[in-house]
C-alpha cells in the first residue's frame, strides 16, 4: 500500500507458458473462455477509453475514491478498531474471529496490532521512518494481509492506472449506478469486446457519492463495500463493512467498530520493544499477476482456453503458501494450484518473479494471482 498501509498498491503481470511469452503465439492464441461469477457486475459491452479527455476523467474517478480511504491524509490523530470474521474453509491460515486496532497520529507514527483467536498476534509500529513488528511469525496471514489492502488502500494509484489501458462500463449495483473501471497492466492488452478480460483489475464506484462500491483484482474474487452508517474522519469515509467473496462463496467479513479522532496520543506506544529492534519486519508490498497456458501445442486460434485463478501469497523466502483456487469446481482447479506451486518465485536468483532484493533490504511478502489457462481442443 501507500502511506495508509505500508503496502505498495502496484500491480505486476507476467505472461508466460513454458517460458515462452504468451504473445508469441500470434494468431494462433487460443480463445479465451469469459469470466463469469454471481458477482460479476461487467458481463456486457466495454468501452476502451483511449483519448487524453477521457482518461483524465476516470483517473480523477479513481483518485476521488482512493482518496476517500486514504485516512491519514487527513492529518488528525485516531483510533481505528476493526473485527473481521474468516470463514476459508482452511484453505487459508487462522479461520474464525479477529480483532485489529489501528492508532495514529501524525510526526509519532502508526501502530497496528491484530490477533486471530485461533492464536495470531502481531504488533507494528511504523515511525520516524522505521518499520517494526512483533508477532507470532514473520509472514502476515494472508486474510490479515488482506484486510488491510482493502480498507486502506485497494484503488490503484493515478500514476499506476494511467500506464495501462483504461475501460469502462456502466452498471446497477444494489440500486445505485456505478462506473466498473478495468484496468490493465499495458496499453496493448488484448481484451475481449463484450465482458472483463481475465488480467483487468476492477473497480466499480458509485458516481453519486464517488465511494468504491466493489473491487476485484481478479475474476472470482469479490470485495463489496457498505457504506450503511459509515465511519467518517473529516471528509474521509470508511466502509462499515466488506464483504469479501470467493467463487460466489462469502470467506471473509469485515467490521468497522469504531472510528474516532483523538487529541493526542501516548508517545510510548510507538517506540519499539527490543524484541521489535532485533529482528527484521516483514513488508507487504505489491501484488503481482502470472498468466500461464497450459497445454499441449501447437495451438490454433479453433482452441479454447478456461482459465483458473490460483490466489495465494509469497513470503519473504519466496515460499508459496495459503494458496488455493478461485475457481474450486472448475475440473482443472487441483491442477492449477499445483503447478502454481512449482513456480519458482526465489527473490535472490536471476529470472524469478519476484524481483531482487539488495542484501540489506527488509523482508517482504506479496500476494500472487496465478491465472492458470488450460487449452481444450474445442
């Protein structure tokens, strides 16, 4: 995220089958099966938005919600408490209730603690420039991961939007009209003409209140944000509560308690324990998406090819863990997830996904969506 989160909200998407960039293919790229869920909202005609004008007008759309979020641009202290409930069947880490509390205040810093009642704590204090943190273990669990992104900091930045292409497409979403913004990572994406392409990053915002209603980075994952009573800091507004889903099936349920600006805050809370100083803190930074074409070549453009989505993270040593599909009755799932899994994604040797990190650089983990395509003949 940005400033609110310490996550870099950046997308990356690597497209490769056996090694070989996908593009490589030409006319002989298979079709692509659409993307379809129950809370698929784009599902129609898309427009591209190509001209300077337009552009601007949907960067400013996005800045608008992203803004909204952004609760400490607002520079006044306060005190954030969250309750989330997980419900991932254990495809992911520490299932059931957990409690998350944020404090801030400006030139002290920030400091954030969460505990699963399955048994996860953390403590983080971001001040002066510094990052620590205490917990159970090193890597974050993905729905706490999770969590943060999508009250924080879920709108990608104008810088990073504006690189890509831009479509569009209007909708109702529980009586207010939206705006779904797709977005991708390079102005020459190949998308389809009617519906979402499986690589676009969505966001759908009430044009009224200008608030982020849904937001899916991949198809077969869902946030829907409600605003019913929603917290507000100045003229910053949190969701009261998201709801996360996956495959049509609600995993996660986010509470907003309480938002409340405080006059001051206690200076000790943001100095760091020895514990904290002694080892280093995990940051989460950017998501990245892969897309691999599994299958026997050569292939024709007469093939078709049904995606699954594997969505899991990457810690700090390049592991893939709490990893599973979007897609669970698609008959490729199991597959998908395991050669997801085979993926080299080592951040110290040339040619890994992750990107090199200097020998001084603090840990880091990511979220990865791995867009498995496999190719059927028909």
């Amino acid at each position: 995220m940005t400033s609110n989160s310490g996550l870099l909200r950046r997308m990356f998407c690597l497209i490769v089958t056996s090694g070989m960039p996908l593009m490589a293919f030409g006319v002989n790229t298979p079709k692509i099966a659409p993307a379809t869920d129950p809370f698929e909202l784009v599902t129609g005609a898309v427009q591209v938005v190509d001209t300077p004008e337009s552009r601007a007008e949907v960067l400013r759309l996005l800045a608008r919600a992203r803004k909204s979020l952004a609760l400490r641009s607002a520079g006044q202290p306060y005190d954030l408490k969250v309750d989330f409930t997980v419900d991932s069947l254990g495809q992911t880490n520490y299932d059931g209730t957990w409690e998350m509390e944020d404090l801030f205040a400006p030139g002290q810093g920030l400091r954030w603690t969460a505990k699963a009642a399955a048994g996860y704590h953390i403590t983080a204090i971001s001040s002066k420039g510094e990052l620590y943190t205490e917990g159970t273990a090193s890597a974050i669990p993905l729905r706490l991961h999770e969590v943060r992104g999508l009250l924080f900091d879920p709108i990608p930045s104008t810088a990073y939007a504006s690189l890509g292409s831009i479509r569009t497409s209007g909708a109702t979403f529980h009586g207010a009209t939206v705006t779904c913004v797709l977005l991708s990572r390079s102005r020459n994406a190949s998308n389809p003409a009617l519906g979402r392409g499986w690589e676009e990053t969505e966001e759908c915002i009430d044009l009224q209140s200008g608030l982020l209603r849904m937001h899916s980075e991949v198809p077969g994952r869902y946030a829907v944000y409600d605003y019913s009573n929603a917290p507000q800091l100045g003229d910053h507004i949190l969701p009261r509560a998201v709801t996360v889903t996956e495959a049509g099936r609600i995993v996660s349920t986010i509470s907003v308690e309480s938002l409340q600006a405080i006059s001051t805050a206690d200076p000790s809370l943001f100095a760091p324990s020895d514990a904290m100083k002694a080892g280093p803190a995990t940051v989460m930074t950017s998501a990245r998406k892969i897309s691999r074409l599994q299958g026997q070549g050569p292939f024709t453009s007469a093939m078709t090819a049904r995606p699954v989505c594997v969505f899991g993270m990457v810690t700090s040593t390049g592991q893939l863990v709490e990893a599973h599909s979007l897609q669970p009755s698609d008959p490729n799932s199991q597959a998908a997830v395991e050669d997801a899994k085979r993926i080299d994604f080592s951040p110290t040797i040339p040619g890994a996904v992750a990107p090199l990190l200097p020998p001084a650089a603090r840990p880091r983990q990511h979220f990865v969506f791995v867009i498995e395509k496999f190719v059927s003949p028909q």
